[in-house]
C-alpha cells in the first residue's frame, strides 16, 4: 500500500492540484492538528492507497478559506474533498472519512490508484 500526504499551504499549490483534477481525480484532506476526530480521520487516510494534499487548517487558515469560497463547500475538519475537472465530485467529513469511502469515490470518479 503506498500513502503520500503532500502538505500544500497555498493557493498556488491548489491551483495546481485543480488543474492536475482534469487529468484525475485529487484528494484533499483538511485536517485540524487539535482535533481527536481529525486525528482518527488521519490515520484512515494514512491507510488510502495513494495521494491526498493534506492541509493543516492552523497552518493554513487562508487556503482552506480559498478552498472553501472557490469550491462553495463549507469548512469543516476533518474533511475530505475528491476533485475532478476542477469541481468537487465526492466530498465527506467528521466520521464519515475512511479510506474505504475515499477509495470508492476516486473509482468513481474515474481513477484507479492515483
């Protein structure tokens, strides 16, 4: 099983993870680092068989605003967010994030392993 959290911090960085969604699917993961329910979330997704773009939300408060405004998803953390063609095809939080329910959404959306 291969897991890569690639921290991203700004807009910049998404922008390029929404331009990447055309070609496949993209995970992000907004994770709280004080939040119990986060930390649970994390270790679901440390078990997602591929890459997800993990924003600290503490360390990265404007861009997960960004995220927010731009995609018309409301923040929560934890939360999880599939792109695809630059819109949000699946997205989920709190105890809804497991890697079973991510993996799903990524077959759906049209990617095998990322």
């Amino acid at each position: 099983m291969e897991k890569l959290f690639v921290r991203i911090t700004d807009k910049q960085s998404f922008e390029e993870l929404a331009a990447r969604s055309r070609e496949r699917p993209i995970v992000i993961f907004k994770h709280s680092l004080t939040c119990p329910i986060s930390s649970a979330a994390y270790d679901e997704m440390a078990q997602f068989d591929g890459e997800v773009a993990l924003i600290e939300v503490q360390r990265a408060r404007e861009l997960s605003t960004e995220i927010e405004n731009r995609l018309g998803v409301a923040h929560e953390s934890p939360q999880v967010i599939v792109l695809r063609n630059g819109q949000v095809f699946w997205k989920a939080s709190h105890f809804k994030v497991t890697a079973d329910a991510v993996t799903n959404a990524v077959k759906q959306a049209g990617g095998g392993k990322q």
